[in-house]
C-alpha cells in the first residue's frame, strides 16, 4: 500500500532540497586574492575581450592587487584587479605615493559578470610601511567608481618571467599563473 506525502511532508522534502541546492552552490565557491611587485616594468593594455591590462618588462615598478570570487555556474563571478605604475624611486619606506600623479598611474579592472569594466580613475594614497628585497608593505586606501579599498597589503616581489603570464581572469578558466 503506497502512501502519497502531505502537504507538510511535501513542502519539507522541497525546503530539503534547496537547502542541499544553496549549500552545495555555497561550498563549491572559489576565491582568491595576492598582491604583486613587479621590479623593471610598466603596464600595458591589451585589446582582447575582456580588455586586460599586462605587467610587460619597463623602467618602473607595478603593484598589483587582485581579487576574485566565483562559483561554478555561468556568469557567477566577480572580482577587481588593480595595477598602480610609479617611479621606482618612489618605493621607500615611509614614502607616501599619492594616485593619481605625475609620477603614477592606477589601471583597474572591474568584472561583474557578464560585464567588465575597465578605467583609470583611481584615486587614494599607499603609504609604505617597510620595503625588503621579498616584499613591500603598506597602507592602501584607494577609490574608484564603485570599488574601493582600504587596509594593510603586502606586495611580494615577482619575478620577472611572470611579465604579462595567466592574468587572474585567465585563472576562472583554468589556466596556471605565476605566483
């Protein structure tokens, strides 16, 4: 003799199963975030869709900021990468570099998917902290329309055949970057 569900049991069974659903979605959530420097550089941008700024061999030095957050379902990501460009003499602990200057540039990347977002109107203060050939430290408080970023970052040095590797919007695909 079969038994069919009430309306209570059914409504449980449902409730059950979306739970199980957004659980899953929730646990399977990627994210990742590094910060950079790279010695002998300069940003370049590249026309390929997404637009794509590069970290290529020059005569300054970059820090990157990246950070990244997705879920394995179309369109479910999102993330910024910044790229700030200065003068290397620049880079001493206690200096305080102002964005935007005549001696830097800040480039960010905006992915909102589907959309991307590129500009460089990016406006704030690093102030830094202590510098060591591994890495330098510092206060980072920088703005943009509809990003923002505020805190302690430690940017550790890249070398220099990392230039313009697997950028982090790459890594979604499956792609293997330099770390």
């Amino acid at each position: 003799m079969r038994r069919s569900l009430g309306r209570s049991e059914n409504m449980t069974a449902i409730q059950a199963f979306l739970i199980s659903v957004v659980a899953l979605g929730l646990g399977s959530c990627t994210s990742e975030a590094y910060a950079r420097r790279y010695d002998q550089a300069r940003v370049s941008l590249d026309s390929t869709y997404p637009p794509e700024y590069r970290v290529v061999e020059g005569e300054r030095t970059v820090f990157e900021m990246s950070r990244f957050r997705g879920m394995p379902l179309p369109d479910a990501f999102g993330g910024s990468r910044l790229l700030i460009e200065l003068d290397s003499n620049l880079v001493r602990a206690g200096g305080l570099i102002v964005v935007p200057s005549s001696a830097t540039r800040a480039h960010l990347l905006l992915v909102r998917a589907p959309s991307h977002d590129t500009t460089s109107e990016v406006a704030g203060t690093l102030r830094i902290r202590d510098v060591t050939s591994r890495a330098v430290t510092a206060e980072v408080d920088l703005r943009a329309a509809g990003w923002q970023y505020a805190g302690r970052t430690q940017f550790e040095r890249t070398a220099p055949s990392c230039f313009g590797k697997a950028p982090w919007f790459a890594r979604l695909k499956g792609s293997a970057g330099c770390n």
